[in-house]
C-alpha cells in the first residue's frame, strides 16, 4: 500500500493482516495503532471513507474524535476483527 511505504512496518513482524475501515460516522476522524512497538501508525479518515491497510494480527485501532477539549478515544479495535479475510468488511461500517 502506498501510504505505507512512507513509514512500512518492522521486518520482524512476519503476521500480518489486511484490514478496512469504514468511518460510519459524520465526523472526520483520527485512527492511530499505538500498541506496535517501533512504528508509527495514524490516519484522518473522512465520513463514509474506507480506509485500508496492513498491520500485524495483534495490532489495535484507536479511534480518536474532536470534542470540546481536545480528542479522545472513542473505541479500539483489535485488527483481526477488522480483517478483510474473516468478515465483508468493506460492506460494513465500523462506528
């Protein structure tokens, strides 16, 4: 994946899993996967954008939303929920 190229994840990490997904909300979102040591990993995802990517099948996915004082973590989702391979996930939207 292109964007991916621009910070790719460590050799090391030889499991790893394609994910999608879907900002069902109306809101203009932050994700970001923290939990993978020595890589860095956050996007902005548009309403009813579909995002796809590659992370390791242990990785998590923050979802960050804009409140009145600052952002927060709506929600994490373990990346193999979000996994291509085990779900439709492309027809469905994770809020």
């Amino acid at each position: 994946m292109i964007t991916q190229l621009l910070n790719p994840l460590p050799e090391h990490y030889i499991q790893q899993v394609l994910c999608c997904y879907i900002n069902g909300t109306t809101k203009v979102i932050v994700v970001r996967i923290a939990n993978v040591p020595d890589w860095h990993f956050e996007r902005v995802v548009f309403p009813d954008e579909r995002l796809l990517f590659e992370a390791p099948s242990t990785a998590k996915l923050e979802i960050h939303q804009l409140t009145d004082s600052g952002t927060t973590i709506s929600d994490i989702i373990p990346c193999n929920y979000l996994s291509i391979a085990s779900r439709k996930a492309l027809e469905q939207p994770i809020l």
